[in-house]
C-alpha cells in the first residue's frame, strides 16, 4: 500500500499519495465544507473529525466520518455529537475516542458504529474549574493517547486542566500533571491540588507508551514513566519572543510534535518563535526541532524551509511514517505542505495554496 498523507484543513481533506516520498499525487478535497481538526488512522481505517459551520444556523455540529482503501468514499459515523465542537480524536483497533469543547470525552468500541460519553471524566473533582463555565471560555481536549498495549490505559489533555490519565478504562482519573506548577503566568493549581496547564500537544510513543511528550503554554517537558514526573526537556529550541515585552514568553511554545516509531528518544516539533499581543506564533525563518536523545537536546534545521511575516500551526498538524530513514510532515495555517524522507535533515514543499492545515496523519508504507 502506497505512504498517503491524510490533510485536515479548514475546508475538507486533501491525501497525497507517493510510493517514493519525492513525487506526490494530491486528491482531494474530500468532505467538502467540512472543517477536519484531526484524523486518526488504525489498522488502514481512517477516522475524520469534523465541523460543519453552516449547519444548525451556523452553530458547530461535531461529528466523525470513516474510510478506507483509497479514502475517497468517506462515511458518516454513528457519532451524535456530544458538545457543538469536536476537537481531537484517538483510535486503537475498533477502539475510538472523540474530544470536545467544553471538555468531554467520548468513546466507540465498535469503530463508530455507537457512542457514549465518558462520564467519569467529568465527574473528577474540581472540573468545573477548568470547565470553562463562563461565556466564551475555550476549554477543550487538545490531546488523546491510547495505550496501544493496554486498553485501559488513556491520556487526556485539556487546555486548561492539564493532563488526566486512566488505568483502569476510564472508570477513574489520576491527574498525570498535578506536580507541575507553572512558571510563567500560568494558573499553576486549583484548590483540590491538580494542575491546570493548558495542554498544547501531548503524545505518546507507540511501542512505549510509558515515553510521552509534552508542549505546554510554555515549556516543553517529557516523561519515560506514563507522566508520573517529568523534566524540562527544551534546550536548544528558540523561546517564543513578542515585539513587546510583555508579550515575550521565558521559554519555547510549541503546538505540534512527531515522534519517531522506534526510538523515543527521537522527536519532532515546530516551535513558535514570535508572540502577537501574547498569542504564540511565526515569524522570520521557520525552523523544525529535533532531539534524539529524549528533548535534553535539540536542534532546529532550516533547510528547505521558507520564512514567514506572520504563521501559525495547529495542534494536530505534524506526524511521521514508519520508513527508513523516518520520513516527517507538517502543515502550516498558510497552506503549505512540508515533507522529510531524512528525519528532518532537509525539507521540501509539497503543496501550497491549501486552505488553513488542521492535521496531518500519515498511513501506510514507504
């Protein structure tokens, strides 16, 4: 099966298909309309989380669609939409689960075919705190990581609670963040002690699940114990600076990350080098992060890369495939397509001129 990259944009999904990482075939758009934060893809299935803003007078309707094969046929999931906005989605075999703001979480076991929501989540004392009760409030699931070795282990990160896990399929909560305390204007801890970061990114590594990164709001940080504790894991990556002072963060922001299949040691990330009136983002020459020895060190290689008077990413915008050497994608707001087939030495642009690049996820083989 040829290496297909599934884009998620703003305005439906785009794949680009190539058997030798040099030349793309682009299809697409599929789920026209359709605004497509995040896909997941397990075991050649490939699920699309999706909001459609003309629907219900305008208001955001969440839902899930699925395909395989060619992924060109897209099918709508039994999905009904829990909260108006679906953000992130994780899947595991038949195993599916779909984020949402405000925060919630539900769950398939059947691949789409029904859904519940995971009440228990909600049912973790001091939520309401980083619920986002008040109007306008942003509180979401940013972050889902499947144990893929233990069904009973799931990561959720918000973008204000910090990060949640579970060991026992989501009949209890453990805050897998609660000892950090943020350093840099962060609401640091709620009354009942758990922390409130907001979550950029957080990922797992497949093939050990105990090794998870995270981006926060700022500060990068990993763990090798499933987030039991964690280590600043950032030198070397630009801090993000504002035109004013003010605006100016003591430390790197990032909002993407890839993780090498074989090596946790190795990542990938974006960092956000230039803050607009305190919102992280582009400018000047973009730069792709790399560690190989567990984030105590990286480095940022512009090769390839253009410069940018004003960028951004999304959070589900980079991913990596399973080749060797690893090949590495990312997307940007802006519409361009950047591909690896070196593990980051050099970098080429595959497409530009999409619409606003949500997500990125990779199946098949090179």
């Amino acid at each position: 099966m040829a290496l297909r990259l599934l884009v998620g944009t703003k305005q439906g999904l785009y794949t680009f298909a190539s058997k030798d990482r040099e030349r793309w075939t682009r299809a697409g758009p599929y789920l026209k309309e359709w605004d497509v934060p995040d896909v997941a893809v397990s075991d050649g299935t490939a699920y699309a989380a999706v909001d459609n803003r003309k629907a219900n007078f305008g208001q955001l309707v969440g839902t899930v669609f699925t395909a395989k094969g060619h992924f060109t046929a897209w099918k709508k999931t039994g999905l009904v939409s829990l909260w108006p906005h679906l953000f992130t989605l994780a899947a595991a075999g038949r195993r599916l689960y779909a984020g949402f703001e405000p925060v919630s979480l539900g769950r398939s076991t059947d691949g789409g075919r029904t859904w519940l929501e995971v009440g228990s989540l909600r049912s973790v004392p001091g939520t309401f705190e980083w619920w986002g009760p008040a109007e306008g409030a942003r509180c979401f699931v940013s972050s889902i990581i499947v144990d893929r070795k233990n069904g009973k282990r799931l990561w959720v990160g918000s973008s204000g609670g910090g990060l949640w896990r579970t060991e026992d399929a989501c009949r209890t909560w453990q805050s897998a963040s609660w000892k950090i305390r943020e350093d840099s204007g962060g609401p640091g801890l709620n009354k009942y002690g758990d922390s409130q970061l907001d979550i950029h990114v957080a990922r797992g590594h497949p093939r050990n699940p105990d090794v998870v990164y995270m981006g926060n709001h700022p500060h990068v940080r990993a763990s090798t114990n499933g987030g039991r504790s964690w280590r600043i894991a950032e030198a070397g990556l630009p801090e993000c600076r504002g035109d004013r002072k003010q605006d100016s963060y003591k430390a790197p922001v990032i909002r993407s990350l890839a993780l090498h299949p074989r090596d946790g040691r190795r990542a990938f990330t974006v960092p956000l080098t230039w803050s607009r009136q305190g919102v992280p983002a582009l400018k000047g020459q973009l730069g792709v992060g790399r560690t190989s020895d567990g984030g105590r060190h990286w480095e940022v290689i512009e090769k390839g890369l253009p410069t940018y008077k004003d960028a951004n990413t999304f959070r589900h915008c980079m991913d990596a495939d399973d080749g060797n050497p690893v090949g590495v994608y990312f997307g940007t707001r802006e519409g361009d397509l950047f591909a690896s087939g070196d593990e980051g030495d050099s970098w080429v642009r595959v497409a530009k001129g999409l619409p606003p690049i949500r997500s990125v996820r990779v199946t098949g083989t090179p």
